[in-house]
C-alpha cells in the first residue's frame, strides 16, 4: 500500500470513528476515550451508558455488502485483548464489560453489534 494510500485510509478510519462517536452519543453514550493503543492492540471507542462500559472497534467501508466481511475473530481477540488491558482505567466495580462493534457505510444506518465477544 503506498503511503498515500495509508493516508486515505487513515482520514477515512478516522472519520468513521468522528460518525460512530456522535452516533453513540445520540443514542445515550458517554464516550471516554478514542484510539486507545496499547502494546497488545487498539481499541477505537470507549464508551459508557450507565453501568455498561464498551469497547468498540469501528469499521467503516464503502459499500454494506463489504462490512458483511470487517470483522473477524482475529480482530476481535486484538480488541479483547486491548480491552482487558484497559478496562482498569476505565470500568469501575460493579460495571458491565463489553466489546461492541459499528459497522458504517455511506448511505447507510450504523449497524450496532453488541456483546460481540465471547472469549
């Protein structure tokens, strides 16, 4: 990939993230961090609704038939790892821990997909 190609995916990653964050917010999330990165991988949102705590990777891609195919179990052991890691900065007692995903294309509603892993 040449490294304008990087860039472009870069703004448009970023981008999906700025959507899926107003997104969340709209629909009664408190957002507390973006882009977190950590030694065992990435998580791009997390987020707070009451005593929930999600930790959500965001794909966004140009067409909905190409989110059919974002996410897999390898992406999601990074997020969960990442989220592990984190959730001590993050999730208090009592909260409860969950990894999300929000799959966006243009045109398109947010797909929100809750709980998503199940290690």
């Amino acid at each position: 990939m040449s490294k304008a190609s990087r860039l472009h995916a870069e703004q448009r990653g970023r981008r999906g993230e700025a959507i899926a964050a107003w997104y969340l917010r709209l629909t009664g999330w408190r957002i507390l961090a973006k882009r977190q990165k950590i030694g065992v991988g990435e998580v791009d949102l997390i987020a707070r609704r009451g005593r929930t705590v999600a930790f959500i990777e965001v794909k966004w891609r140009a067409t909905a038939e190409a989110l059919d195919l974002a996410i897999d179990a390898r992406r999601l052991a990074r997020v969960a790892r990442a989220a592990e890691a984190l959730a001590p900065r993050f999730a208090r007692d009592g909260d409860v821990q969950r990894i999300d995903v929000l799959l966006l294309a243009p045109r398109r509603w947010p797909r929100h997909m809750r709980n998503v892993w199940q290690p």
